[in-house]
C-alpha cells in the first residue's frame, strides 16, 4: 500500500497511527513533496469509482482563493487531473492506494471495511 499524506496535516496523523496500529505495511509518500502526475491522479480516480471532486481539498486555502468551487464546473476532467497535479495542497488527503482500491481521505470504519 502506499500512503499518501501531509505531515503537518492532523487527519494524515490519525490515519497513519490507524494503520500502525492495525500492523498494515505501507509506504509514506509526502503529497507536497511527491504530488502525484496526472496520470497517477487519473488512474487513483478512475479506481475509486468516486467523482473527481472528492479528490479536491475543498477545505484548503489554495482551493478557495481560486475560487475553485465555480470554476471546476466548466473545466474538463483532464484539466481538474492537471491542476490537481500543479499542487499537492489541493488534493484532499490522505490517499491510500491499495491493490484493489483507491482511499480518499480517512474514515475508519470503512478502511476497516476494505483493510481488515
């Protein structure tokens, strides 16, 4: 599994001492560090069967001083993937790629309903 998150982020935190206390390997991947390719993002999308909206940090400055929740409306899903992309702060975190699926964000009973 890979782990992608932000270390200053509280929601990352608890759901890496979720998975260390479940004893699931993973690797750590910084997303401000390491923001993942569009490409990357398209195939994590793709496999999540959710909207790509779920992949943006809604809650993020970045996200609101672009005034994203207009603007996403009339941009194709290529160009959300590219944006997405430019900046790791606008992707909504944690994200845990798995095998068979794709984590956006952490709630712990439904990684408990894939993860355990």
């Amino acid at each position: 599994m890979t782990f992608i998150c932000y270390e200053k982020c509280s929601t990352c935190k608890k759901a890496e001492n979720w998975l260390v206390k479940h004893k699931l390997s993973f690797k750590k991947r910084a997303i401000k560090d390491e923001t993942p390719s569009s490409k990357e993002l398209e195939d994590y999308w793709k496999r999540s069967n959710l909207p790509i909206k779920k992949f943006f940090n809604t809650s993020g400055l970045i996200y609101r001083e672009l005034n994203l929740k207009e603007k996403l409306k009339t941009m194709s899903e290529q160009e959300q993937l590219e944006l997405l992309s430019s900046n790791g702060m606008l992707i909504k975190r944690p994200l845990l790629i798995t095998e068979k699926n794709v984590l956006v964000g952490f709630n712990s009973k439904k990684w408990e309903t894939e993860l355990i």
